[in-house]
C-alpha cells in the first residue's frame, strides 16, 4: 500500500467510546487527502429523530417501523462534518445527554443497523475514507484495506469524555462507557469486536498526533511483495 493507492483506500477504525476514534480519524483524513465518515453520528441522529417524535426508544417494535422515516445525510468533510435529518443540521442536539442514553437500545435494534450499514456502504463506494465506527471493518467494509481496532484503560477514556462534556464527573462517565460498551458488545447483531487482520491500537498512554502518526504510517507502507 502506498501514497499512489489512497484514492481507492478504505480505513476502517473500530473501538470502544472514549478511545479517541473521531478525533484519529479527522485527523488521519486531513493528513492523507481522504473524506471522512463517522457512522456513530449516523446512530445518534436516528435516535435523536426517535426522541424527537416520541418513539420509545425502548421498544423494538415502534423504532422498526420507523427506522426508514428520517431522511439522513453525512457530510465527508474531515474539517467540518455535518449530519442533517430532514436537510437540518443536527452536529450539535445528537452530543446531548438525551441522545447518549438513547443510542444503545436504536443502534441494537436490526431494521436501524441494516438501513444505516446500507447508507454507510453506498458513502464509501469507491474508497478513499475514512470511516469510524463499532462494526466497520467487521460487518460494514469487512474488505478494507486497512482495519484499527482502538481501544483505552476505562480511566483514560472516562476522563477524556467528562472533559469533552465540560464534566467533573468522572466516575459516572466511566460507568455510562462502560455500559455502553456491554450493550455494544453483547448485541446480536453487529456486536464490537475486533475485526480479523485489525491492528490493535492501545491509546492509553498515547498522544493524539502520535495515534494518528501510527495509523498514516500503516496507511502509506509499501504493499508487502
């Protein structure tokens, strides 16, 4: 693999929340020349759209039969990002503390992941992406060329989402990752895991240009002969 190849390249990142997939990702677009997709923003905003139109999140049954309701659409932009339902922005209500709770129970039911798995493949096509998420390199774009699987001591990733969040709290934060991460890999359809041939990547004691450096050196290697 090499700079020659980047146009068709697809980068699958994959981990646990808090492990620093967006910022990695943005990062490693912007340096290669590469759009950039996060496939949680996706999650987020069917759940906000649920919350929005009082489905109860909670019951399978109501999401199904509106999982192919909101009209959604990513930006692949790496230095601006956007999501829009119904040709409305919505980066900022999908951060909220209503749509963190939310997300587990929609991201598990199977009419919202086949949906959005089948947006997320159509925005990749040809390559040259960037693509974040929980199940990418695994059930999405299991041919990706390059697969990461990230990951972060629980205390690492708690502390850098309370400050992402303005919170004090760390020990609450580290128990809704924690949770998340149960839901997340406990699902029956599309759990986390690490995707065969994914390099494993442990961010704890990493800084963030030093991940990004890791991943656009596997990125820009020279194909083995």
């Amino acid at each position: 693999m090499n700079a020659g190849d980047l146009s068709s390249l697809v980068v699958a990142v994959d981990g646990t929340s808090g492990s620093g997939k967006s910022s990695t990702c943005r990062a490693v677009a912007e340096r290669l020349g590469l759009r950039y997709l996060d496939t949680g923003a996706m999650y987020r905003a069917v759940s906000w759209w649920m919350l929005q139109h009082d489905v109860d999140v909670d019951e399978v049954d109501e999401v199904t039969a509106h999982a192919h309701t909101p009209q959604l659409e990513s930006g692949t932009d790496p230095r601006r990002p956007t999501i829009t339902l119904d040709g409305v922005d919505v980066s900022v209500e999908i951060r909220s503390d209503a749509v963190n709770a939310a997300v587990s129970p929609v991201s598990t039911v199977p009419a919202v992941r086949a949906r959005l798995v089948e947006l997320q493949r159509d925005i990749i096509g040809a390559g040259g992406i960037v693509v974040e998420g929980r199940d990418i390199g695994s059930v999405v774009w299991p041919a990706a060329r390059l697969k990461v699987f990230l990951t972060a001591d629980p205390s690492a990733r708690a502390a850098r989402r309370a400050a992402e969040a303005g919170s004090t709290d760390v020990t609450a934060t580290q128990e809704s990752l924690l949770n998340r991460d149960r839901i997340d890999s406990g699902r029956a359809v599309a759990p986390l895991t690490m995707a065969d041939g994914a390099v494993h990547i442990d961010t704890t004691d990493l800084s963030l240009d030093e991940v990004v450096d890791l991943i656009v050196g596997l990125a820009t290697a020279p194909a083995e002969a």
